[in-house]
C-alpha cells in the first residue's frame, strides 16, 4: 500500500454527520462519511474542470469531455461499462456544472469493489472514442435546440450572457450549438489531460463502508495516477455595468418572463449567512417574503416568484424570476426594483426571527439522505465552507444583526445599474424605468 498522508479532520457534527478528510499520496483528496443505516454507498468524483474552462469559440468542451469518459475506456466498450453497473442495480453517471465536472454513483455496500473498478477505468483510462464523441455532440446539440422554443429555457441562457457578456460565466456548460462543431478530438484529449489529475480532484463516499477499506481500495486503484503540475485558465472576475442594461427576447407568447438582478458575491467572499438571511427576507418564502407577498399574494401577478444568488468560484450573480402576464411586465419590474431598494433601509426584528427559524428548521433536512450528504459533502469541499460548517451552521445563522443584513443589501442589490431581461411580447417603451440601455 501506497503511503498515504492522512489528514484527520474528523468533526462529529450535529445530525450524526461524521466526516473525515484524508489525501494519497499524489493529492487526491477523499473525503468520507460512514452511515450504516443502509446496505448502499453514494460516491461523487469532483474534479475541478467546469465549463469555466471552456475555451473561447470552443464553449461546451467541459460537458462534452465529462460525458465521454463513461463511453468506453481502453479496456471497456460503453455497453460494457454501462451493463457492468447495471448488472448490480447500480447507477454512474457523469455531471458537470460551471466549475466543476466528474462522474457520480450509486451501489449497493456489496459491489463498492465494482464501483471503484469502473470508476478508476473510466478517469484514468479513457479511449475518447470518435464515434461516441460524435454521438454525444449530435445528442447535446439535439438538447440545445429542443430549447429554442422554451421561453424558460431561452430566458435562463440569454440572462446570464447579458449579465457576464464575454466573461467564461456567461454561457451555460452545454455550451452552443455553433461551438460544438468546431471541438474536435484533439481538444477533448487536451482539456482532459490538463484538468483531470489527482491533485485536481476530490472523491467523496457516505454510506455502509469501512473507511480504512475503503482508502485501502482508492490507494490500490488510484495510488499511481499521475501528479502534474496545474496549469489552469487565468479567470479575472467579471465587472458590472454603472448603469442599467435590458434585453428583451421577442416571442408571440402572451406571458412576460422576467429575470432582473446583478452581479453578486462569489463562493468564498464574506456575508455568506447575512446574504442567505437578507435574501430568504426579500424572496426566499412565497407567502412570507417581501417579493412572494407583494407580486404574489397582494397583487395576484405571479405563481411564483424565484429571488436568490447563485455563486460561483469565479463571480456570482443574484436575481430575481417572474413570469407573469405581458401587459403587467412593467408593474412587475417597478416592484422589483422598489423592494430591492426598501430593503436596504427598513428590516424588523419579525423578519430577521422568522428567516432563522425557517433556517434552523429547514437546513437539517437538506442532508438526511445518503445522496444529500454526498452533494453537502461535495459542497463543503469544493467552496471552502470548512469541514465544521455543518457544525457551526445554525450558530451563525444566529448570530446575524440586522445592522448586517442592510449592509449586505446595500453591498450586493444594485437597483441603479441592474441586468433586465424579458422574453415575450414586451417592447422597451413598456417599461417605464428612466436610463436603461436597451441591447438588440
């Protein structure tokens, strides 16, 4: 057995979460979490190769590369791998997201042998095969196009590239369909051999194992999977505008899909837990948020109103959803822009109780499942949060002011020089809002 460096930083933390961080000797980190409730183990393979990484006029290199690493390897057709896990009632399939790109899998505790086996064939030995890759491509341009027609789905994608422009945040990991064309065979061989390496990776196991067997089988499989030295894309953070930008995407439809918000923190900057507070306040409960009450209940707008940050390494943005009747898009909009404003002068005592009853009650149940632990896990890891976040959660939570959570509203809501983009049958001259800068 390979040396392994083992970095004991195992926290009991409330709800019997027990989570353990080792590392192998070339830097791959496991992180792992014992729960013998089940016969079954959840396992997630993170590697830091999101489509952030994607090349400029090659967007989609990230999907394309996560996906072809279950279609066959140097030893295994991908009936063959597929069948393998299959055989066992298994699941493994591969995911990828701004910032990061890997395989996920599920067995039962029996056949975690198997699952390491195919894991560990699937990362370091891919075959890249050109005639799965051209099915992939044919698959996920078929996927993108499926959503031509999908005013969600359109608003979603034209959002964040009015909100980053040419930034790498600014297109979604599947990238387009005039991109993935031109990514040939040599690139995908590239990318992976620059950002799939043990010292870029993190594995993560919960369930009905014994940890030192378990490392011992990691250390067997990955043990001489080569270290190299890291050589990622230089991303500077994206810079806002200082005025109001809007868009709108015509569609003879007789709903109005709004998105307004601007650019926000990024994973690992400060006011973590004042901006969920602040925000589960504005618009995070549909019948007690400012924005669920206002467009909602007293105005009768809306079904559904989405209000949140979405962060990620590089950037973040907050945002708010809304679809809603054309003809009442421009009362929509006001609203937004009005509660956004009020709230970084006026938050009671009610409000800033109720947002922390709702997170003290509510965050224990995102980690109940096998599954659930394995994505927090990945989440503690992946963004920083420290391995007694779990442990420290609640007593944050707790500890915001509201002295904080204005100031945190005044630091990330921008409703002078916001992103506005509307997909309908809307014309700018709607909206009644002085000194927005309409793009075509």
């Amino acid at each position: 057995m390979r040396k392994i460096s083992l970095l004991l930083l195992s926290i009991v933390f409330a709800y019997a979460i027990n989570i353990q961080r080792d590392t192998l000797s070339n830097g791959l980190v496991i992180l792992t979490v014992e729960a013998h409730k089940l016969p079954m183990i959840e396992m997630r393979a993170v590697t830091y190769a999101g489509s952030v990484f994607d090349p400029a006029g090659k967007e989609g290199i990230a999907n394309l590369v996560s996906q072809v690493l279950l279609r066959g390897t140097k030893s295994r057709a991908s009936n063959e791998i597929a069948q393998a896990i299959e055989s066992v009632g298994g699941e493994l399939f591969s995911f990828v997201d701004e910032d990061h790109a890997g395989i996920s899998g599920r067995v039962l505790s029996k056949d975690l042998y198997l699952l390491i086996d195919l894991l560990s064939d699937c990362i370091q030995n891919p075959l890249f095969d050109s005639v799965e890759l051209s099915r992939i491509k044919s698959e996920v341009i078929s996927q993108i196009k499926a959503e031509e027609d999908r005013p969600f789905s359109i608003s979603k994608r034209e959002f964040r590239r009015l909100v980053f422009s040419d930034h790498p945040l600014g297109h979604l990991p599947q990238g387009y369909d005039s991109t993935i064309g031109y990514i040939s065979q040599g690139d995908i061989r590239e990318f992976y051999s620059q950002y799939y390496l043990p010292n870029n990776t993190f594995f993560v196991f919960v369930g009905d194992f014994q940890k030192d067997s378990l490392i011992s089988i990691l250390d067997e499989k990955f043990g001489n999977w080569e270290r190299k030295v890291l050589q990622k894309l230089k991303i500077e953070p994206p810079v806002e505008k200082a005025k109001p930008l809007g868009k709108i995407i015509h569609m003879d439809i007789s709903q109005a899909y709004i998105l307004l918000g601007n650019l926000g923190p990024k994973y690992g900057d400060a006011d973590w837990y004042e901006t969920r507070v602040m925000n589960y306040i504005l618009g995070g409960s549909q019948s007690t948020s400012r924005m669920g009450k206002k467009i909602r209940q007293e105005k009768g707008l809306a079904y559904i109103v989405w209000v949140y940050f979405q962060r990620f390494k590089t950037g973040g943005y907050f945002t708010t959803e809304v679809q809603t009747k054309k003809e009442m898009a421009n009362e929509v909009v006001q609203i937004i822009i009005s509660e956004m404003e009020r709230i970084q002068d006026t938050i009671d005592v009610v409000e800033l109780s109720r947002a922390k009853k709702f997170y003290t009650g509510y965050f224990p149940l995102t980690h109940d499942t096998y599954r659930e632990m394995t994505s927090i896990v990945s989440q503690i890891e992946s963004q920083g949060l420290g391995l007694d976040y779990l442990l420290q959660f609640e007593k944050l939570i707790e500890a915001v002011k509201l002295g904080e959570l204005k100031a945190a509203a005044q630091k990330y809501l921008h409703p002078d020089r916001f992103y506005l983009l509307i997909v309908g049958d809307v014309k700018p001259g709607d909206i009644k809002f002085e000194g927005i800068e309409w793009l075509e």
